[in-house]
C-alpha cells in the first residue's frame, strides 16, 4: 500500500506540472489563434497546482505515518 501511494503522489505532482508547463496552448507563435484564452490557461493552471498539492499531501502523509 505505501508503494501505491508513493506511485499515486508522484503522478499526480508530475502530471500537475506538466498541465502547468502546457497552460498556454500555443506552438511558438505560429498558430496564436489556436492558444488558449487567459481564463482557460488559468483554468489549467489552478488544475495543476490543485494536482501537485494533492499529490505533495500524499507523499508527506505517507512519509509521516
């Protein structure tokens, strides 16, 4: 059980940033009108930080028991 949650807090951290990486939406300029708008980047965002939190909690609940 304690690998499984190690495994499952560590998804969910990398998952969280790489959402947080990939907010934008864009591809270098190129294709500006396919981006992201400001509230669906920040959307991401809050996704991802929610992620990472969650998943920083279980690693330190499973670290601390």
């Amino acid at each position: 059980m304690v690998l499984l949650k190690n495994i499952l807090g560590s998804f969910f951290i990398i998952a969280g940033l790489i959402a947080i990486a990939g907010s934008a939406g864009d591809c270098d300029g190129d294709c500006i009108e396919y981006a992201n708008t400001m509230e669906q980047m920040v959307f991401v965002i809050c996704i991802g930080m929610t992620l990472v939190g969650t998943g920083a909690y279980i690693l330190y609940k499973n670290y601390n028991d």
